[in-house]
C-alpha cells in the first residue's frame, strides 16, 4: 500500500504544479494543501478497526487537497460519524411514512446499515460518505442531500477511498482542450 501511497502523493504533486490557476473545481479552496495526523492518532483510528487505506492516506498525505472542496480534516468529519442505510437503488419515500415503513423498503432493495463518515463537500448539500465499519466497510458513497435524500455509490461499481481520490487526480492530470 506504501508504494501506492506514494504514487498518489507523487500525482497530487504534479497536478498542483499544472494547475497554478486553480482551475479544477473547488481547488480554490483547499489549494492543494494537506495536513497529515500523526502516527499515535492514527492509532486510536486502528482501535476503531477503520480502513486501512484512509488511516494510511491520512498519515501519509492528510486532510485538505482532494476532490471538490477538499477532504475533511478529522475534526470536521467526526462529528459527522453516524449509521448510515447504504443502498444501490434510489428509494422513493415520503414523510408520512414511518421510520419503520421506510427501513422495511430499504431492507428489501438491500440497503446495508453502516457506520459512515462524511470526508469531503461537493457543494450544495451534497457529500462523499466513506463507510468506516459494516458491510460496505472501505467504500465511498455519494449523498445526494437534501433534494433526493438518498445514498448511493460513487459511479457504477463500488470504489475504495484510494480508488476513488486517485480517480479525481488522474481527471485532473488529463490534457484539457483549451477554447
């Protein structure tokens, strides 16, 4: 995992020095810059059991630059932590359903409970949730807030944390057209 860390550190770098204008959405905000926690945190992080490959992103190359607005730092997503219904389908509800009516329709479209973690901000009300424990555990999920109220994968297929930053360095690192 340390070689792929380091080819993901070695990306970012590069595409903080093709993107000088700040260009790519939301790099105006975290402009490139990362933070990274220090080795006895990431430990109470492993007490946890969470996944692997986000403790060691967060050791290695930290909160701050990433996609859109840029992943949270742990002191903003923990407050965030909180059992999630995962599930591939949208589920259509609405509020004159009961908690139990609408968890009875999201079991039966296999929806999964998961503790989840909010790690980074797409803008208006919607963000990427990263499942720290449960089934989907080490999967990043997409909340679509407060106008479809529903979470779903990232893209087609589930992706991994490593996957899924190191897809938005790879889009960000392909030549452009220019107008």
């Amino acid at each position: 995992m340390q070689d792929r860390i380091q080819e993901i550190s070695r990306k970012l770098a590069s595409l903080k020095s093709t993107d000088r204008k700040m260009s790519m959405f939301g790099s105006s905000s975290h402009q490139y810059r990362t933070s990274s926690i220090p080795e006895d945190q990431a430990d109470e992080l492993r007490a946890f059991d969470w996944p692997e490959e986000y403790i060691e992103f967060l050791v290695s190359i930290g909160s701050g630059a990433g996609p859109y607005y840029g992943i949270w730092d742990l002191a903003k997503s923990l407050p965030s932590l909180e059992a999630r219904w995962l599930c591939e389908v949208e589920i259509e509800w609405s509020y004159e359903e009961s908690d139990e009516e609408i968890e009875a329709r999201l079991k039966a479209a296999g929806a999964t409970r998961n503790d989840c973690l909010t790690i980074c901000d797409f803008g208006c009300g919607e963000v990427f949730l990263l499942a720290v424990r449960g089934p989907e555990e080490g999967t990043i999920w997409f909340d679509y807030g407060f106008g479809d109220a529903s979470i779903r994968p990232c893209g087609v297929s589930r992706i991994s944390f490593l996957d899924w930053y190191e897809r938005w360095l790879d889009g960000g690192l392909r030549p452009r057209e220019t107008a």
